[in-house]
C-alpha cells in the first residue's frame, strides 16, 4: 500500500483572477520599481510542518498593508493553505507561499541561492513559515509528473526528508523527472520507498492536490513560475499577502520580509498611524 496518504484540499477550482498581475512584478530594481518587469529574471521561465489553520493572527487591513508597503491594493491576494509542504513553526507571523515548476530555470535558481537564506535568516528564527506549492507551466507533462513523484516522496518520507531531496532535484542538471526523484531517493539510502513510491506515482494518487495547487495558483492570477505570496495567515487557514512574481536575490525578498514584520503589530493590533518605512524598495 502506499504511505499514509494527507487529506486532500477542496478544489478551488479554476477562477481566472481578471487582475492583470502578468504585467506586473514586485522586485527588480530594489523590491520592483515598476509594474511590467521581471523579478531577476523573467516570471515563467518558458523545521518541519503541515500547512494548516493553527496560526491564530487577525485579518490585517490591507488597505493600511498597501499604503505601508507602498504596493498597489490590487496586488494583494488571498488563498489557502491546508497539508502543504512547509518548513517553520505554525505560530511564525508571515507565511512565504512558493508555486514553482520544478524544471523552471528560475525556480531553481531561487531553491539554490535565495531560499537557504530565508531559511537561516526568518524560517529557522521563528519569523516566517515557508510553504511550497506544485504549479505546472515551462516543463508541461514532464513537470506534472515530477510533482506527482514529489507528492508522493514528501507523504512516505516526511517534511524533514523531503525538503533536502527537492532542492538537490531542483540543483541537478538536465529534466526533472519522476525517475530522478526515485534515483535521489536512492542515493539518500532511502530505497525502503522506492516500491510504494512507484504505485503512488503511477496511480496518480496525488493528482487532485497538483491540480489543487495549479488552480489555487490561476485564482490569483499566477501564470509563470516562480510566483509568491507574501502575507498573514488567518486562524482559518487563509492568507492575505502580497503577490510576487519571479526570482530575486536574498536581500531583496528581506528587505520586504522586514517590512512586513515591522509593520504586523501595529496593523494587527492598534489604530496607531503606520511606522516609518524601513526602505524605500518596493
């Protein structure tokens, strides 16, 4: 039998979100400078927990959110997160929501320089969680059924396991395929799965959450990869965040990060005017 299977999230269902984000990006020049531009790169390269309701923090006014971070209201979404890949302690104030193409040039940039420093900087200091989606887009077929594979690694092996597998995927060269999710594992000593992985994969028993994930992803107007949602997770599971679109270096994704953490307890809890910004990079 395969490993125990997570519940699976209700299906949002695919909203094309009318707000035109495609145009936009939060980084480029400092934390982006202008709508229309790429965050390093273009968008759409062409310790451990379950995700779920346990942060209990109130809705923040995103009307107050956007004048503080200086970022259009419009570009502030809200999505869900339930038994999702994620590193950090469910009390962390912020969440970082990743959806990412495992052979998008971008993403994997992303997984090799910027992401181990948000680890060591806000997910292992308590500050942030980080939250991985699957969301399929340069790499088509090959790219659903690498996320097919991941789901069904991450289920039998744990968060711990599977987070070191998925960024050495993402570092290795040529496609990411299911196959060299099952040669890592076996490199990791971890051939235990191999068989129950092979079943899981070719039962498609993780579909529903892929497709989840990619639909979850088009409601907010996600069309390429990488694409984050940088927000505040409600006690019922929802996020309000900002979108951002494509990879950036580690100082830029801070710069924002500190802001947003700056700005939490007075948006949250008080009527107080805003504090001084931090920056002036978004």
């Amino acid at each position: 039998m395969y490993g125990s299977t997570r519940s699976r999230k209700a299906s949002i269902g695919i909203l094309i979100c009318m707000v035109c984000v495609l145009q936009i990006s939060v980084f480029q020049s400092g934390l982006g400078q202008a709508a229309g531009q790429g965050l390093g790169n273009s968008a759409g390269d062409s310790t451990g927990t379950s995700a779920s309701a346990q942060a209990h923090y109130p809705l923040i006014d995103i009307s107050r959110l956007s004048e503080y971070i200086g970022a259009p209201q419009r570009l502030f979404v809200n999505t869900e997160i339930v038994d999702e890949p994620t590193l950090g302690s469910p009390d962390a104030k912020l969440v970082l929501i990743e959806f990412s193409d495992f052979n998008c040039t971008s993403c994997a940039r992303f997984h090799g320089s910027s992401l181990p420093e948000l680890i060591a900087n806000y997910v292992d200091t308590g500050k942030m969680r980080f939250v991985y989606r699957d969301f399929v887009g340069v790499g088509g077929s090959i790219s659903l059924n690498a996320s097919l594979a991941g789901n069904c690694l991450h289920d039998q092996v744990g968060t711990d396991d599977y987070f070191p597998l998925m960024n050495e995927l993402y570092g290795s060269s040529g496609r990411k395929t299911m196959n060299k999710f099952l040669e890592l594992a076996n490199q990791q000593g971890l051939e235990y799965v191999a068989d129950d992985l092979l079943l899981c994969i070719e039962d498609k028993v993780f579909s529903p959450e892929v497709y989840d994930d990619i639909n979850a992803a088009y409601a907010v107007g996600i069309r390429g990869t990488p694409a984050f949602i940088l927000g505040y997770e409600a006690s019922d599971g929802t996020v309000d965040g900002l979108l951002l679109l494509g990879a950036a270096p580690f100082e830029k994704f801070a710069a924002l990060i500190d802001q947003f953490l700056v700005a939490y307890d007075v948006l949250a809890f008080t009527t107080h005017p805003l504090p001084e910004k931090l920056s002036s990079n978004y």
